[in-house]
C-alpha cells in the first residue's frame, strides 16, 4: 500500500547518512497523471515537494540512484518490534493516519483538481494530523540546572540506600566466605566512601549509593574494612595470606579488575586520616594502611600524596603511638621497592626533620630524637641513594657556614646557629655513626667534622657555649664510633679560659640552668650564680666523655698533658671549692691512668709501625680496664640519675606546682550511726566562716596532735 511505502521510506531515510552526492542531486518534476489512478494512487513517486530554501531531495532513491525495496523496509519494521516496543507501536499509529490522508489525496484526484501537488500537503493535513492521537509530552516538564551534566551522585534521599549494622554484617560474611569476591569488595570500598562522606562535608562528590547514619553504623564500617578487606583481595588475586610482595601482586592476572578500586579506597583513606582527631582511630587506620602498603607500591600514581601525610604525622603528631605506626608504613612503603620509592622517601623526611626542628623544648626534643634515630634508619637502608642525599645535604651545609666565615653579616651567622643548623649535623653524625660498614658514606666523616669544628670555632664568645658543648658531643661521638682521632680536648679547655670564674655573680637563681635545650645564652643568665655551676658540669661531663674514649690507647700519656698543665693551672686560680672538687679527682684519676699506660707500654716493646700489635695491646688494655673507666662507670650511674630527674621535672611537672590531694582519715562514730553523705564544705574546707586566728590556732593543734600520734606509733 502507499501509505506502508510513505512510512518505510521515511524510516529508511533517517537510517542513511547524507553526503555530498546526496546534497547535489535534484529531482525532476513528475507530471501527474490523473487518469492513471492505479499507478499514482497515493504514491510518493508522483508528489513534488519545493520548498523554500530551494534544496530538492529525492525521496525514492539512495546515493547510487538504486530504488528502494520494500521488503527489507518491512523487515527493518518488524525488527523494531522486538528492539523498541514504543516506537514500533507509534509507528502503527501513524500509518493509519497517513492511509486516511491517502484516501482523501485520490478523492481529490479524482475530482480533477488542478491545483499544484504542494498544495495536497497544506496547513489543514497538519492540523488533521496533529488532532489525531500522536505523542505528546508531559505538561510540567523538568527543567535541567546547568550542574545537571556534572552532578552524578543520586540527589535524592530514595535514590541513596542507608546503611544497616545487618547490612554490615551480610558483607562481611559475604567477604568471608563468598566466591565473587569482587563484588562485594567494591560494596566496601563505597561504603567506605559514604563513611568518609559524613566526615567531611561537602568535600567529597563522588557517587555512592549509600549513606552512613550513626556511630555505630560509622564503626562497622570501619570495622568490616580494617579486618576483612585485605583478606578478601588477597583471596581474590589467588595469593597466600601476608604476602606482600610487589612483583607477586602486579603479576596477578586479576590485578587490573581491582586496581582502580584500591586506588579510589586508599585515595579515601587518605582524606580520612586527614580529618581524624581521634588517637585510637588514627592507629586502627595507619595499622589498616600498613597492611594496604603492598597495594600502594603498584600505584605509583597516589605515593606522593599518601607518603606526605604519613611523613605529617611522623614529624608532627604528639602522640608517640602514633609516630611510630606512621614510621612503620613509611619503612615498609621504601622497602617494597627501594630504588623507586627509597629517594622520595628520604627527601620527603629530611625536610619534615629539619621543618620540625625549628624549636626544642624539654617538651619536643624526645619527639626530635625518634625522628632522628628513624630517619637515621632510612639512611642505612641503601648506600647509593643514601649518598646522594648525604653528600648533598652536608654540602649545602657547609656553604652555609662558608657564607658565615667570609661574610661574617648577621643574617649569614644566623643561617648557621640555629637549632635546624644543629640538628642537621647531629642527623649526619648519628647516620655516618651507624654506616661504619659502608665505605662509600664514611668518605663523607672528614667533611662533616671539619664542618663541625668550623661551627664551634665561629663565635668564640661566652654567649654560644651552650653550642660549642653541643658541637663537641658530636666530635665525641664521631671519635668513638668511626675510631678517627679528633682533637677535641683544646675545645673544652678553652671554655675555662672564656669564662670568668673568679667574678661574682649579680642573680641568683634557685633552678638549675641546663644547656640541653639552648643554642644561645641572654645577659641576665649569664649574671646568674648557676650559669658557672651548668658550665663547670658540662666541662666535667665532656671531659669524661672524651677522655674515656682515649684512656685505653697508647698514646694516652702524651694527649693529656696538655689537660694536666691546664687543669693545675685553674685549680690554683679558682677559690670556688665546689667547682675544683670534681675537676679535681678527675686530674687524679688522669694522671693514674697515664702512670699505668707508661709502664705497660714501656713493657711491651711494640714497635710504633706495627699497627696490629698496637691495637692488639689497646684492645687488652680497654678488657682489664683502667682507673679512668672504672671512675666513669661509677660517674655514669649518678648521672644518668640526675638526667632522669631532670627529665622527669621539667616535662612531667614543668614549672607549675600541681597540687596534691591529702587523704582524711576516717572519723570515729563511736557506736553512732555513719553519715552517708557528708557536707563538702566540710570536707574539703574546715575552717570556712572562721577568722584567721583561729584557723592558725587549728592547724597548729593538728600538727600537735600529728607528732603525738606518730610518737606512740
């Protein structure tokens, strides 16, 4: 029929892609024939259509002039039937209209109309068409907002599923025991998502179909994630438990399923540990993340922001729990591939070291001193890279103190004493202190001690002792580990030639002054009694220090008498008896120490070039022991007490004077009957509406009775 051939080839003329052929082909006008009705009745081969803008198309041909056929036309239509339902039926719809529209153009026809064909598709044809039962749109339509295209998360609460503690419990005996592991590991990660979302709002826009409401709700998920996440992507990449091997883990023929879903879920974890106050909750998650650590070492691409983090909350969290978990994820994170992760690591610690070492307070510097040792650690792990860093950082040292020494200008001086200056060298040291198996960095102990000693010899005033005995204890150290001659003991004698210990002191101060924490002294200490007495004991204390590294060698005898003309000559000078006691019985012990190492050695008969029989016989000497190292060990004990003490004053108690509760004792009822609930004016205040007078009067009656009480006792 003509109308099912108007239909098909409309259909068929939506399915061809215009070209450029298509686009210059013109129809040629086709004469009506009115009389031959069996061969135009209603048929589109017959119809001209012109429209205004002059482009004539022809409708009954392809770009290669070939005729339509209608049987495949007709199967296209009944292929529509089983793909699009809708669109099937409306077409039916439409056919018959166009049918009675076909009727009503032979009618016409016949009638001998002479009007143009243009004409049989008028306004009234649309309008009949339109009044006909076609497609019409809703009334009230919805209006797109322009964050439409880029809003992807359900914004509707009944598109959002909430989170249950059933549910919970449902997907972990899912992630337990279930064979489609991926399935519900990427249920975890979202819910871990929506968890993340209640934290932070606002911040996270990524999608989820779940919402956590509650603690409690908050907690299982955290709970299901922490203990049986891992566990189920590791029985999903077919790996044994606890491996955590990168290579095993990127290998995994399963790894590209669950890769973008461990970087979405450890990416969150981030942000989270970000926003967490909690200590407890902060080590549940650093715990979780140092089992994830294998699966971030194949991500290379969310490394940097999750080792920033983790390096914050090593250098700058005051909980110690906490900085030693963030260590542990930092350690294992190098280790899982050291030449790919190692040099970040290094770079990204050094700096939160030296940022964080700006200031040191009795309070901050255990804090300090575990970044050291750990960042000492990372050093040790591989030499090459380790080098690099080494030899880079000491040299940007000691342009800052060359700087200092030519320029000799303020602001250079100030670049080198400074506590981020001084922790840097102790960093160093503690490190080349550790390496002693590794040639390549002990190249590096020369340049470091020359830096040290410049460091110490740059302002030789009274005001920067407390520097200089840091400085030394580190040529100390350095002398002890590497077995290197460092010629230390002129920098601490010359510390009794600065000070004047024979002017009386203008302040007098009841604390005692201690150098642990200070670069720099002010003018009013040093006009306190006890700046001489925290200087005289740590000229004692070097001393001992360094004197017992050298007490057992053989050329004991000859490296002290510079130490013994010097120490006769103060001992004479200073009056102070309590500055020359100590001072004093360590010249004995010296001195006994030398007369011992004389005699052995000029018994012995080595030759000096003979360094094997050399340190074959100092070896013997530091096993039986000598007079200077039997009077350390005993000076070691008292001071490690007193160290304790001090530590225990000054962070535990600090300068305020906590008060401390006094226990009453239980009063006699003398066959009465108790009082359960006593008045805590009282309890805790006696005296309260009373005059001074007989308050005084009061307590010295107590204390009366007190004595008596512990007299019968």
């Amino acid at each position: 029929m003509a109308p099912k051939s108007f239909t098909k080839k409309k259909l068929q003329i939506k399915k061809t892609k215009p070209t450029r052929k298509t686009a210059k082909m013109v129809t040629k006008p086709i004469e009506v024939d009115n009389t031959s009705n069996d061969d135009t009745d209603g048929s589109l081969d017959a119809l001209e259509f012109n429209s205004e803008s002059d482009h004539n198309a022809s409708l009954s041909e392809d770009d290669d002039s070939k005729v339509y056929d209608s049987d495949d036309l007709d199967q296209d239509v009944e292929k529509l039937k089983t793909s699009d339902p809708e669109f099937y039926k409306y077409l039916k719809e439409c056919d018959k209209n166009l049918e009675k529209m076909a009727q009503s153009n032979d009618n016409d026809n016949v009638s001998g109309s002479n009007e143009d064909d243009d004409d049989d598709y008028d306004e009234d044809d649309v309008e009949g068409i339109k009044s006909e039962k076609l497609h019409k749109p809703p009334v009230n339509l919805e209006i797109g907002s322009d964050e439409s295209d880029f809003d992807e998360a359900p914004n509707n609460e009944g598109d959002v599923t909430v989170i249950t503690l059933s549910m919970i419990e449902g997907w972990r005996n899912k992630l337990q025991n279930s064979k489609q592991k991926l399935k519900y590991i990427t249920t975890a990660t979202k819910a871990m998502t929506a968890a993340l979302q209640r934290i932070i709002v606002g911040e996270i826009n990524k999608p989820t179909p779940y919402k956590v409401e509650g603690s409690s709700v908050f907690n299982g998920v955290l709970q299901m994630c922490m203990f049986d996440l891992h566990p189920a992507i590791l029985k999903f990449l077919k790996l044994p438990p606890g491996s955590s091997s990168k290579i095993m883990i990127s290998k995994s023929k399963h790894w590209n399923k669950v890769k973008m879903t461990l970087r979405s879920y450890l990416t969150d974890l981030t942000k989270m540990l970000n926003n967490v106050s909690s200590e407890d909750i902060m080590c549940v998650l650093l715990k979780h993340f140092h089992q994830m650590i294998p699966f971030l070492s194949c991500l290379p691409t969310i490394v940097k922001p999750v080792l920033k983090r983790l390096v914050a909350l090593w250098s700058a969290n005051e909980s110690e729990t906490v900085k030693v978990v963030a260590f542990l994820c930092i350690l294992k994170l190098a280790n899982s591939d050291p030449s790919v992760y190692l040099e970040m690591v290094l770079k990204v610690m050094y700096v939160g070291y030296i940022a964080n070492s700006k200031f040191i307070t009795p309070n901050s510097l255990p804090g300090i001193n575990f970044m050291r040792q750990s960042l000492t650690e990372m050093f040790s792990i591989c030499e090459p890279i380790s080098y690099n860093h080494a030899f880079l950082y000491i040299r940007q040292l000691a342009i800052h103190l060359r700087s200092a020494v030519t320029l000799k200008k303020k602001e250079n001086i100030q670049s080198v004493y400074n506590w981020q200056y001084i922790s840097s060298l102790k960093l160093w040291t503690d490190v080349l202190c550790t390496t002693l198996n590794k040639k390549q960095l002990q190249t590096l102990v020369y340049p470091l001690i020359q830096i040290i000693v410049g460091c110490a010899k740059l302002i030789p005033t009274v005001q920067y002792l407390p520097l200089r005995f840091h400085c030394v204890s580190m040529l100390t150290k350095l002398s002890k580990e590497t077995g290197k001659f460092i010629p230390v003991l002129p920098h601490i004698l010359e510390v009794l030639s600065i000070v004047d210990f024979q002017k009386k002191h203008s302040k007098t101060s009841m604390k005692p002054m201690d150098f642990t924490c200070i670069l720099r002294l002010s003018k009013s200490q040093l006009q306190e009694n006890v700046f001489k007495d925290a200087v005289i004991e740590s000229v004692h204390s070097a001393l001992m220090e360094y004197l017992l590294v050298e007490a057992h060698t053989i050329s004991f005898p000859d490296l002290v008498v510079p130490f013994i003309i010097k120490m006769k000559d103060f001992l004479k000078n200073c009056k102070n008896i309590n500055y020359t006691r100590k001072l004093r019985t360590l010249l004995d012990k010296v001195k006994e120490t030398s007369t011992i190492i004389s005699e052995k050695r000029g018994k012995s008969g080595i030759l000096l070039y003979d360094l094997k029989a050399v340190q074959a016989w100092e070896a013997n000497i530091k096993l039986a022991g000598t007079p200077m190292s039997q009077y350390y060990d005993s000076w070691f004990k008292l001071n490690q007490q007193q160290v304790a003490r001090k530590i225990t004053n000054n962070i535990s108690l600090g300068e305020f004077n906590i008060p401390t509760l006094k226990k009453h004792k239980p009063k006699e009822n003398n066959g009465e009957p108790a009082e359960l609930f006593p008045s805590d004016d009282e309890e805790y205040e006696p005296n309260f509406g009373s005059s001074e007078e007989e308050c005084v009067d009061d307590d010295v009656t107590n204390e009366d009775t007190d004595k008596d009480d512990e007299e019968d006792n």
